[in-house]
C-alpha cells in the first residue's frame, strides 16, 4: 500500500493539489475506504464455495465520486482487479479520463488495459483466407487495401482503429476473431495472433476494464471448460451493477438462432471453396445448402407476429413439432459428420459447431426428451427476418453463486440506482447475494430541495389506463415545455407514446424538436447539448447514460410510471415463479423494477452541483395508488408541487439566480 486512501482523498492530498477547487467529500471518502477494507479482507472459505467472495453492495448516487472512490483503493491494493461496465460511455470515461489522471496523480502508469469481446479484433488467419479467395466484391477489395495498410502499423487489431469501418460492414464479421471459428495452437498465426497479444498484455496488467458482456461470456467460457480470455484475478468491481441480473441471464442461458446456422453454412462453403473444391466437396456443399433450406422451412412455421413468445404454448399447436424439430437436427448431424471425416483443424471446428447448434436445438425445442429442466423458461423470438430459441434461466441467483461468488475473492456491486425506496432486498435476492452482504447508500450532494423541483399533475388528471390520458399527456407536456423554454429531456415508455406525443408538438411549439429515431443517438445528444433551447423526446436507452450539464437540460418529463408490460416469457415465468413461492409478484418484482428505471430518468437531470431544472412525472397513480408512496419515496428531497403556478415561479426564479450562479 503506497499511501492510505484517505490521505488521497483528503483536503491537503494529491488529489486536491492536483485538481484546483477539489473539495474532499466525506461520501466519496468512505465508499474509498470501505473498497479498501474489502480488499485487504483476509479468504473467506475456499475457492469453489458459493460463499466464497467477500461482496460490497454500494448505491453512490450522482455526485459522489464513485469512479475514483474504487480506482483509487483498487490500484493502491496491488492486486489484479477487472472493473465492468454496462455501458460504451463510461468504460470510455474510465479509460480516457479517470485512470489517466490517476496516473499522473500518483506519478506512474497504473497499468491499465481495455480489455473487448473477441468479435473487436482482427482474426489474422480469417483475414489471410479473405485476401485469397477470388470473388470479392468491389467494396470488400476496397475496404480490403485499407485493411491492409492498417495491418503494417496496428499493435492491437482493434476495429475502433478504423473510424471509417461502419458497424454494419459485411466484411468485419469474416475476419474477426470469433471465438467458435479460433483454431488456438493449430493456427499458423497463432504467434502474431491479436487474441494472444491481448491475452499476454492483460497477464501483466494489474487494472482491466472490461464490459459486463464480456465478463459474463468470460465466466460462462470457463464453466464450460472452453478457457478464458481475462486472466485470474483477485477482484472485480462492476459499475452499473443494476444490469447484472440481465446481462447474466443471457449468457447461462442458451440459444439456437437461424443466422447461427447461416453462419455455419457459410463458413462450410468458404472452407471447402478454399480447398479447391472436389466431388466430395460437391456433396458437402449440397449438404450444406440443405440445411440452410431446412432451416428455413422450420423458421417459417412461426407467426409472423414480430417479439417474444412462450415455445411450449406455440409448439402445443404444431402436431408434427416432433417431426420438424428433428429434421433440423438431422440435417446439422450429417453437416457435422461429413466436416468431423475431413482433415484439418478448421473441419473440427465446423463439426463441433455443427452439433453444438444440434444439441441446443433438441435440449430448447424437446426439453422433457433432451435434459431441459424446470428452472428454465423456453420462448421464442421471431425478428424482421429470422426465428432465434432460447433457454433462459428463470433465477440467476444460484448460477452467481457457482460461478462469480465461487471464483473471486472481492466483488464490489456499484450504480446510482441500487435500492427500493432506500432497501436494498430486491438487488440482493435476485443477486443471491445473502448475509453477510455489506451495503452502503449514498445519497447525492447535489442541491435537489433548492435546486429542483417535482411536479406531478393534480388529482382528477386522467391515469394512464383512461382513455383520454394520450391526450392530456401530450398538452401538458406542452405547457411544461413553454415554461422550461425547450431545453426539455421528455422520456417516455413506449414509442408509440413518444411518436404521439412528438406529432402532437410538431407546429405547436417554438422550439426544435429531436426524436429518437430521426438520427444516430450521438448525433441528437450532441444537437440537444448545443441547441439551448431544443427538446429531446427519447424511450429506452436514454433513461440512462445521457449526461449533460448545463441549462440545456433544464428540465425531465416522464410520460409514467414505467411498469413493464408482463408479456415477456421470461418476465411471465419469474413473476409466476414468485407466486409460486408465496411471494406478491407485483410488489415483490414489478414495482422494484419500474423503481429503478425511474430513478434513472430522473437521474438525468443534475449532472453537476450547478445544474437546476424540473422533473415532472405525469402519472398521479403516484398519489392515487397504495404503491406509488415506494416510487415517491425513491425520488430525489427535491419540493413536490401539483400546480402549473409553482412550476412558472420555479422558472421565474432560476432565471433570476442564473446569472449569479455563470463564471
């Protein structure tokens, strides 16, 4: 330990000679001390055990500091710690802003590494093939000469290298480094390899960041004993920790989608093309093009209905199920057979591909046949053009325990918004996280009670279920907006809402108007951050990580309560697991979570001590329900007000003070 972390934080300590106008804040202080002591904590138990890791649960709300009140105990402990994100945004913020100043704090290099997921880097080997083969099209051979210009100077093989690469590019999907398609050893650029780069930088490095995607890829890697791409490690801290339960799911679950088996096709007739193809090949490409069509016909017996639909309901309506189901699986088993009787490394892949895609398809499809279990939920997804089936586990709590609580440790759980009406019950039991838990609430130090305010609409405002609530809404929202003058974040929980809403503005309002949907996120963020006086209307992600301070966000409506419709199979079948439990699925599951998105929205708001404005929730359910006090009680001390008169005053008063207030 080179120095105590609160010798760091302290009002005479390098970082206050560092950063002019530094104040130590006491929050800040013991959130950096509590990391600490968790990190210098003696084993707990022996690795293997569900109990294994020492946890911190920590709620910092905006404005403590929470970045560097765990980068600070984290570099200063010596171990080797991965820190997670759940966004681009702030893995950006830590790798370009945070940790760079730390390093110059403390006069040395941290030893830090962004650590992405495999399909970011350049397959080497995938990249040589492409550049043989014959039959590219004019854009491919183009992209292909600056490709390979790159390559003479890349250290990395980071596609973020190349700003001129869309996201879409039909090319970077052949030539990066898929982990199913990776020949390890076998390769014959296994020494250049970009992977193996990577895997040797993260080896020395003390402090990697990574996404929470690829942490829980990285776990789910290991227990199936297919290796890892992070190191071992003695830590990890994840920022955002609210997205962990999604995130998680995802990867112990499974999956069996139609472009999997395009994919597999493709990379089939690649392969046996670049071998010059010969009359077995011929035979292997018919096989090939057989599944592909096979595939097809079992996609095409799903409605059309584009979402996310229960698979034992649906496949109760098909008598031939059984039939159909196999014939899939048939056609992948001879694809896989015929790739498994050639030689070469990169035939095996394919062939484990192949019955990786089987296996998935009969254990997600025929459950009672295949080892499917109860504890999973089976659905569907039918998409503009494809059918994808899953298994998704219906708790993730135990699958945290085997795993990540098993593996490390320290585990530090970390977000502004953790807690239910200041409890943090619900994070913890969908968590697993169990006694003993240490955790921490830490409010914000903004001024909120002389900074903001929070309108909600008087009683007799229609609630969301009347049918003239559209209507109210969209005139309110106006008023609202004259009040503000633009300078408007007005979220909403459906796009069907934000589209009526934003055609009911179009002429009635003196300000631009930006929707989600017209241009690329970035591209109206940086419009709304210029334009004072424009008005944002979003749904979705931009509840979260929209951070702008300043009068251009001046004000934060919420169209309502944001409860998730409870269609969703997974959703069903959590919230009916609840019940069977003896448990009150609407309290005990939607409320915590329409909790947590809201103060996320309202979040938005104060990004800085300066920063002032509104949040206004039109849903009066917050007073008209036994519920909504749980939703009030989670909201910010700033005054709540009901009338429009209150809400011009609050105005009339901030432009007042504003000019005070500028530097």
């Amino acid at each position: 330990m080179e120095q105590s972390v609160q010798a760091f934080f302290s009002a005479d300590g390098p970082l206050a000679q560092r950063l002019a106008g530094y104040e130590s804040r006491a929050d800040q202080v013991r959130m950096a001390a509590a990391v600490e002591a968790l990190l210098q904590a003696q084993p707990r138990g022996t690795s293997g055990q569900a109990d294994y890791a020492h946890v911190l649960v920590v709620e910092a709300e905006t404005g403590v500091g929470k970045s560097l009140a765990y980068l600070v105990p984290a570099v200063f402990s010596g171990k080797r710690v991965v820190v997670s994100t759940a966004t681009i945004n702030l893995q950006d913020q830590l790798v370009d802003k945070e940790i760079p100043l730390l390093s110059r704090i403390i006069g040395r290099d941290v030893g830090a590494l962004c650590v992405k997921g495999r399909q970011n880097y350049l397959c080497l080997h995938r990249w040589h093939q492409f550049r043989s083969h014959p039959q590219q099209s004019l854009l491919e051979d183009q992209e292909g000469e600056r490709i390979e210009k790159w390559l003479e100077t890349t250290d990395t093989g980071d596609r973020a290298e190349l700003s001129w690469l869309t996201d879409r590019s039909p090319l970077w999907p052949r030539i990066s480094a898929l982990s199913h398609q990776c020949l390890g050893g076998e390769c014959p650029e296994f020494g250049d390899c970009f992977i193996n780069r990577l895997r040797r930088k993260a080896g020395n490095a003390r402090l990697l960041v990574v996404n929470h995607h690829l942490y829980f890829s990285d776990l789910a890697l290991r227990r199936r004993g297919y290796g890892e791409l992070l190191p071992r490690h003695e830590a990890v801290i994840f920022d955002e920790a609210h997205h962990v339960e999604q995130v998680a799911t995802t990867f112990f679950g499974s999956g069996f989608g139609q472009y999997q088996v395009y994919d597999l096709v493709g990379d089939m007739i690649r392969q046996a093309e670049q071998e010059h193809g010969t009359v077995d090949d011929e035979r292997l490409l018919a096989m090939a093009s057989g599944l592909k069509q096979r595939v097809d016909l079992f996609s095409s017996l799903f409605p059309g209905q584009r979402g996310r639909f229960p698979l034992l309901a649906f496949s109760q309506t098909r008598d031939d199920w059984h039939e159909q189901v196999h014939h899939v699986a048939d056609a992948l088993q001879r694809c896989g057979e015929a790739a498994a009787a050639r030689d070469g490394e990169s035939w095996k892949l394919l062939a484990d591909r192949a019955e990786e895609l089987r296996a998935n398809l009969l254990r997600i499809a025929l459950p009672d046949e295949h080892g499917g279990t109860t504890d999973q939920v089976y659905w569907y997804e039918r998409r503009e053009r494809s059918i994808t089936l899953s298994a998704t586990p219906i708790h993730v709590a135990e699958d945290l325990r085997q795993t990540l609580y098993a593996a490390v440790p320290s585990c530090v759980m970390t977000s502004a918004t953790l807690a239910t009406g200041d409890r943090f019950d619900y994070f913890c039991q969908r968590l697993g996280l169990s006694d003993p838990v240490a955790v921490m609430q830490l409010k914000s130090p903004f001024p909120y009670r002389d900074r903001a305010l929070v309108y909600v609409p008087e009683n007799g405002f229609p609630e969301p279920a009347e049918a003239a609530f559209e209507t109210a809404v969209a005139e309110r929202i106006r008023d609202l907006l004259s009040l503000s003058e633009g300078r408007a974040l007005v979220l909403f929980t459906s796009f069907k809402a934000m589209d009526a809403v934003a055609e009911f503005l179009q002429g009635r309002l003196d300000y631009p108007i930006l929707v989600q949907g017209t241009a690329a996120r970035s591209t109206l963020l940086t419009r709304f951050r210029r334009e004072r006086d424009s008005v944002l209307l979003a749904v979705a992600s931009f509840w979260e990580g929209v951070d702008i301070p300043g009068e251009s966000l001046s004000a934060v409506i919420i169209d309502k309560l944001p409860f998730e419709v409870p269609s969703d199979p997974v959703m069903q079948a959590r919230m009916q697991a609840i019940s069977n439990e003896g448990g009150n699925p609407f309290f005990d599951f939607q409320v915590p979570r329409a909790v947590l998105t809201l103060r996320q929205g309202v979040g938005r708001l104060m990004r800085s001590s300066r920063d002032s404005g509104l949040i206004a929730i039109m849903d009066i359910r917050l007073f008209s329900k036994r519920y909504g006090k749980i939703f009030l009680d989670s909201l910010p001390p700033a005054p709540i007000v009901r009338e429009r008169a209150a809400v011009a005053e609050f105005f009339a008063q901030m432009a007042v003070s504003q000019p005070e207030q500028e530097v």
